[in-house]
C-alpha cells in the first residue's frame, strides 16, 4: 500500500517525492527480488556454470600438456635412434679402420718375412760366388805363376843359352809379382 | 525537459505477496533483476553446451569471463581464495550485467539503488566477518593490529583499522551506487539538453548537436564506468576475502 501512495505521489508532485534510491518503501521489495535472484544466480554458476566452463578449461590444459609431452616422447625418440645410428656409424667406421690397419700390418709383415728371407738367400749366394772367385782366382794366380815361370826359363834360355835353376826363376818370379 | 530523476523509480508491474504490512509486489527493478541473472545463467550455459576445445567466439566469451575472475581471485587471494569463486564471480557478472542492461535506453538500472548495493556489500562483509572468525578465531583480531607499530600508537591505529573495518560495506556499496546514480543523471540532464534546444528552432537544432556529442561521448565513457565499476566491486571483494583468510597483515 504504502509504495503505491508514494509512487502516485511521486508521479503527481515531481519534486516532492522522497529521492527514488533513498525511498525507505522501496526496499523490501528490492531486498527480496535482489536475494532471490542472486541466490538462484550463486547457485547455477556454482553448481553447472563454473564447473562446466572451468572442465572444459581443465580438458584443454589436459590435452595440450598431453601432447606436448607426446611431442617431447617422440622428439626422444627420434633423438635416440638418431643416437644409435650415430653410434653404429662411428662402430663400422672404427672397424673398417681397424681391419684395414690389421691387414697392412699383416702384409707388411709378410713383406718383410718374405724380403729378409730372400736377401738371406742372396747372401749365402753372394758369399758362395765370392768364395768361387777367390778360388778361381788363386788357381788362376797359381796358374800365372807356372806360366810366367815357364816364360822365363825359356826367354833365359833364348837369351843366354843356359837353363836358369828353377828356385832363382821362382825367386824372380815371386819378386816381380810382389811390386 | 524530462525529469532525470523518473528513470530510478520503482514502479509495481503486479503484486506477488504481502509480508506482515509490506508488499511485495513485481517491480520494474525485479524484472530486471531477473533479466540480468537470467541472461547471464542463459548466455554461459548456452555458449559452453558443447565444449568445444577449440572454443568459438561466444564459448571464448565465457571462458574470458570465468578467467579474468579467476586470476583477480587468485592474484589477490590466493589459491585458498578459490573457494569463493562462485560468489566473487556472480557478484562480478551480476553487476556488470546490470550496469550493462542499465545502459539501454528506457531499461531500469538495478545498482543505481543504494538499497541493492548495501545488501551486495553487506553479503561481502558479513561472508568475511564469518568465514574470518570460523577459520581463524580470535586471530582474525590480528587485522586490527598491524605488526611493528609501535606499542604507544598503537590504541590509535586499533581504532583506525576497526573503524575502516566497519567502514568498508558502506564505501564499497556507496562507490557504486553513486557512479552509477551520476552517470545515469548525467546521461539524462544532457539528452534533455538535446530536446530542450531541438525544440526552439533551426539555431536550436544546430546548438542542440554539442549536447548530442556529449552524450555519446558520455555514454562511452559510462561503457567504461559500467566495467570499471564492476571490476572494482569484484577486487574489492576479493581483497576483504584475503583479509579473512589471512588476517596478518
């Protein structure tokens, strides 16, 4: 009752009227809109609203956290295996070296062996025809000797007439090879 | 000229009930408040049917909203602040839908009434007044005592702190209600302007175009205000729930 005399007094004097916010009769009314409303508003955000919106926030930092630790997993991965075959890389490429040094010593080895036993073999030879020589030559010196003996006593025996004695042709002989 | 007052009276569009010798009756503020809790419970639950984890424009809306309120909560609150979200946030959307929907020509504006804003800011006070003793006991005293005072001012700022204490429903509900009450005013004294000029002939409509201009511009600027006013009803609330939830300084 009491707001609608005011209204119409409101409405009819203008400026008589109490200032509309400050109007005591008003409040009731506004008092029990205002908590119904905002009692039903608190509830709804609080029960479906929020939960709803902050679940679909939730999902979403769920699924990007998600995947991203899929990415870090794969990008792992593939680190690993760019890891081993790296690894096995560095394996063949030690190997290979390995064998191929193996292999040259082996045969450089071989070649040796095979050298030092020729020259060995060239040696004994070497010394055998040294040692031929020689001989060849002190019987060819021995050889000399006869002849050279023989030449002398003869050209005496030419010169003189007379049969040098053979020690004092060998004397001769022997004295003129010495110079 | 139009009364710049008229916009903020309570008009019963039809009685509900009587209490005792007041009535209670459906009033323009009312169906506004309904207006305004019904769009945000509608607009929230309509754009967030699908959760979409892709989320299109109206669902980023939503999601914006529950954001911004969240972070202001937390930054000033903390997480044990999280608790009050529901309340920090319909406080938050209630307000600014209304001075939103306030904004329309011809609609009502539920904060411009004191009545409204009190019984907000009281909501406020009395959760922090509650839950502060519930949780902390007599150590939500510690509020009133700032630590390294010395001993002989102490009693003053006592007094100071308890009278800020007792003081903050009012300022909080006042500073509201009074932008929002200015504002309308305003609004409504220039766009008088605007006819009043309007009808006094061809000088009057040219010199009726500066008033025009204001208005818009002060409309703008009332957008703002509408958010700011908002925004600062809902950090206000989140600081006084700090203030419960750890009352040493």
């Amino acid at each position: 009752m009491a707001t609608t005399t005011t209204e119409l007094t409101a409405q009819s004097t203008g400026a008589a009227a109490p200032f509309p916010p400050f109007n005591a009769d008003t409040f009731a009314s506004q008092l029990f809109w205002l908590a119904l409303c905002f009692i039903f508003l608190l509830v709804m955000m609080w029960k479906v609203a929020l939960p709803r919106i902050g679940g679909i926030i939730d999902n979403r930092l769920q699924r990007i956290s998600g995947d991203l630790a899929e990415a870090a997993a794969l990008k792992g991965q593939s680190d690993d295996a760019i890891a081993a075959y790296e690894k096995a890389l560095a394996d063949a490429r030690a190997r290979a070296q390995a064998i191929a040094n193996e292999t040259r010593d082996k045969q450089a080895a071989e070649a040796d062996l095979t050298r030092k036993r020729l020259e060995d073999e060239l040696n004994v030879k070497l010394a055998d025809a040294e040692k031929t020589i020689a001989a060849t030559k002190t019987a060819a010196m021995s050889n000399v000797r006869g002849i050279a003996a023989d030449a002398t006593k003869a050209i005496v025996e030419r010169l003189i007439g007379k049969v040098p004695s053979d020690s004092a042709v060998d004397a001769a002989v022997a004295d003129t090879l010495k110079r | 000229m139009a009364d710049p007052i008229k916009q903020f009276q309570i008009v019963d569009l039809f009685p509900i009930a009587k209490i005792g010798n007041t009535d209670i009756a459906f009033t323009n503020s009312a169906a506004f408040m309904v207006l305004a809790v019904g769009g945000i419970t509608t607009f929230l639950l309509a754009t967030t049917r699908r959760r979409e984890v892709v989320p299109g424009r109206m669902q980023s809306i939503a999601e914006l909203s529950y954001e911004f309120v969240a972070n202001t909560l937390q930054t000033t609150a903390g997480k044990e602040g999280m608790k009050f979200f529901p309340f920090v946030f319909s406080l938050f959307m209630f307000i600014l839908i209304a001075n939103l929907i306030g904004l329309i020509p011809y609609a009502f504006t539920i904060t411009s009434h004191i009545v409204v804003t009190l019984a907000l800011s009281m909501s406020v006070f009395l959760t922090v007044l509650i839950y502060g003793f519930w949780k902390n006991g007599l150590h939500f005293f510690n509020l009133f005592v700032p630590k390294g005072v010395p001993l002989y001012i102490l009693p003053l700022i006592v007094f100071i702190e308890v009278l800020s204490f007792i003081s903050r429903p009012v300022s909080h509900s006042v500073r509201l209600f009074a932008n929002l009450l200015a504002g309308h005013i305003t609004l409504k004294v220039f766009a008088g302007f605007i006819t009043l000029l309007g009808s006094l002939g061809i000088a009057g409509i040219i010199g009726a175009t500066l008033p025009l201009a204001l208005v818009v511009a002060f409309f703008a600027l009332e957008l703002l205000v509408a958010f700011l006013q908002a925004y600062v009803f809902a950090i206000l609330t989140c600081i006084y729930i700090n203030d419960a939830i750890h009352p040493g300084h």
